[in-house]
C-alpha cells in the first residue's frame, strides 16, 4: 500500500489512518515530504567536527544554542572545496533536507559550502599555498629577474577568446609597433588550467628568442581566478628562464602567481604598457641623448684640437732645437776643418807648392833644378820654376 493511501495526508486522511506503517514506509514519507515541500536554503553555524569517510563523503554538525542539525556533503561535491574547513570555522551551507531513512534522522545535503570569513575557503587554500612557497624562498625578491628594457620579442600566455589578449596587443601596437608578439593560448579557468598555462609558458621559452613573458587574463570570481594560484603553476613561473609578468584580473585581484612573478602588472593592459617603451617616451630620450652625444662629441673635438695643436708648438720647439743643435755641430766641425784646409794656412800668409798634378811639395827632395811647379797662394795661383835647391842646413 501507499502511504498516500493510508491516509498520512493531514486532513485528507481515511478510516485507513488507523493501520500502522512500518518503520520504513514513514522514513520513506517523511523524505518524501522534506524533499518535495522544503525548497533548498543556506544555513549558517560553527561546525563542531568535520568528518571524512573513507568513500569521500563528509559529515558535519551545525549547532546553535538551541538546537542542531546535521550535515552531508557527498565526495563529488567535497572535491570542488579549495580547502576543508575546520572545527569552530563559522560557515554558511546550501542544500536541501533529506532525511537519513536508515536512522531516522533529517539531515541537510550540503551542495555549496562557504567559510563566513572575509575570502572564505579559498583565503585559506590561499594562505597554505603562499606560506609553502615562501619558506622555500620562491616569493624573494632577490631570486627574480629584471625585465629588458627595450624588448624585441613579447611572449604572450592567455585565452585566445578574452579581451586580455586584445588589450595586450592594442596598448603594445600603439606603444611600440616595431615589438613582435608571440602568442601561445591556454585554457585560464577550470579544471587543468594551470596545467594548460604551464604547457603554454613551456612552449614559449622553447620557441626561442622571446625577452619577456605576460602570463593572465581577465577579472573574475576567486574560482575562476584560481588556476594562478595553483601551486604548479606558481613553481612553473619561478623556474622559467624568461622573465614574467603576471596579469590576472583586476587590480584588487592577488594571486599567488603575482607573488611569484618577476614582477605584477595590475591588469594584462598595464602588463603591455610595462613590458615595452612608449615611442613618445623613447623620442624625448634619444632626444636627449642625442645633445649629450654633440656636447660630449664636442667637446672631446675642443679637447683632441688643443692637445693638437700642443703637440705642434712642442714639435716645432724640437725641430727648431734639433736644427740649431745640428748647424751648432757642423759649425765647431767646420772650425776644427777649416783649421786643418791647407787655405787656411794660406791665409795667414803661407804659400803651398804644388807640382803639376797638384801634388803638395813639402821637402827640397820633392824638387829637381828647372822643375816647374805651382805656387798656391791665398788668391790665386803663381806658375814657376826651380832655379836652385838649398836644404837647410843640418844643426850639429
């Protein structure tokens, strides 16, 4: 028989409402009814114990001053926790009653489980994650790398169908048109997102050539934002050899990934503005530069012209120097030669005979009686001829 029929209806029951039911034939009614009549609802309350059953199921209690009410949160639910709570968590809960018909008891079927507590659960996974990374030393600031100043080549990870891809590359046409990008989609939300970004930031750096990385995406809730704060993903971005950006949401958006990140844009268009000059900006510099470069090319011109011309009043100086020192030298030469020269004899009133080869006669021996010879004197020349020889005297 029904337990319709046996008149457990309120005020439509029969002369049948007399007959017992079973046990279990009420737990069945009282299901029925607690299901179909009660419409799903939160619940708010501190949880005393938190139980997990080897099959993954979790079991809990919500008590207040008056009363309590148990709680199930079946395996397939309780693995879309990012973190389980704890004894004494405030928590609010939503489900549907059900009663447990093997006890006897109602009970709320919990589908969604929040911590009241500002971040909630996710706050909590989020602080296990960062609090592990840190002690390992991977959010120091000293282990990050400075990003290149006039990069050539952009890597880009994110969705191919989000406005981030699109503010990136608007905001780095515009900036700095001559920059190459090079994209390499991920899935940035859901199950295996971070797996999928770390694929994507691997191909990246194995493409070659790229000087720097933006890796985000768009804002969203703390669920769809999670996959940047995923534990692997955050060591995949630690260990890559280029530098990364991370842009993820808004600017109120934390992730772990911005931690670990060499450096953190607040969104993927200001991650785009970072990463590469502005073309005005750079104008103005070379601008610059350019001055400094004639001011110093002039300078350096002045400086070179009046060493130059230093050296040619030193080289002067020498070669004057060397000159008169040089004639100094063919003078006292010439003197002491000009002393030894036969004219020079000649000019102190000497006369040198010569014979007809111009061979100097120095003794009587040289002449022979009727020779002729030549007399050089001081002005000219005196053609003679030996009329007698008379040796000098010998002294005894």
């Amino acid at each position: 028989m029904s337990v319709e029929r046996d008149g457990l209806r309120g005020r439509e029951a029969s002369s049948d409402a007399s007959r017992p039911l079973t046990v279990s034939a009420l737990n069945a009614y009282a299901k029925k009814v607690l299901e179909s009549r009660v419409p799903p609802l939160w619940v708010i309350g501190e949880i005393t114990d938190w139980k997990i059953h080897s099959n993954g199921h979790c079991y809990f209690t919500l008590p207040d001053k008056r009363s309590l009410l148990r709680c199930v949160m079946f395996a397939r639910e309780a693995e879309r926790l990012p973190a389980l709570p704890s004894k004494g968590m405030q928590i609010r809960a939503y489900g549907f009653l059900t009663l447990y018909e093997q006890q006897g008891s109602y009970q709320l079927q919990v589908q969604t489980l929040e911590a009241e507590s500002e971040g909630g659960l996710w706050k909590i996974r989020f602080e296990k994650v960062r609090k592990k990374l840190e002690a390992e030393g991977l959010l120091e600031h000293a282990r990050k790398q400075p990003l290149p100043r006039f990069p050539m080549t952009v890597g880009v990870v994110t969705s191919p169908v989000g406005a981030a891809l699109q503010d990136i590359l608007n905001v780095i046409s515009r900036r700095a048109p001559w920059t190459r990008v090079v994209f390499a989609p991920a899935k940035v939300q859901g199950e295996g997102a971070a797996l999928d970004i770390r694929r994507a930031m691997r191909k990246l750096y194995k493409h070659g050539g790229i000087d720097v990385m933006i890796v985000g995406r768009g804002g969203g809730s703390a669920e769809d934002l999670w996959a940047f704060n995923e534990e692997i993903l955050a060591r995949a971005i630690a260990a890559c050899p280029i530098p990364v950006v991370s842009a993820v949401g808004h600017e109120t958006d934390v992730t772990i990934a911005d931690l670990v990140a060499d450096l953190r844009a607040a969104t993927p268009s200001v991650a785009a503005e970072t990463v590469v000059p502005d073309r005005a900006a750079l104008d103005r510099e070379f601008a610059v530069i350019r001055n400094r470069m004639a001011n110093a090319t002039g300078r350096r011109l002045r400086t070179a012209k009046s060493r130059i011309d230093g050296l040619k009043r030193d080289m002067i100086y020498e070669v004057r120097a060397a000159v008169k020192r040089r004639q100094d030298r063919l003078a006292r030469v010439a003197g002491k030669l000009e002393a030894l020269s036969p004219l020079s004899a000649l000019a102190r009133g000497y006369a040198v005979a010569l014979d007809e080869n111009g061979k100097v006669l120095r003794c009587v021996d040289d002449f022979e009686t009727n020779d002729a010879f030549t007399l050089r004197v001081t002005d000219g020349r005196i053609r003679s001829r030996v009329v007698d020889v008379e040796p000098e005297p010998q002294d005894e």
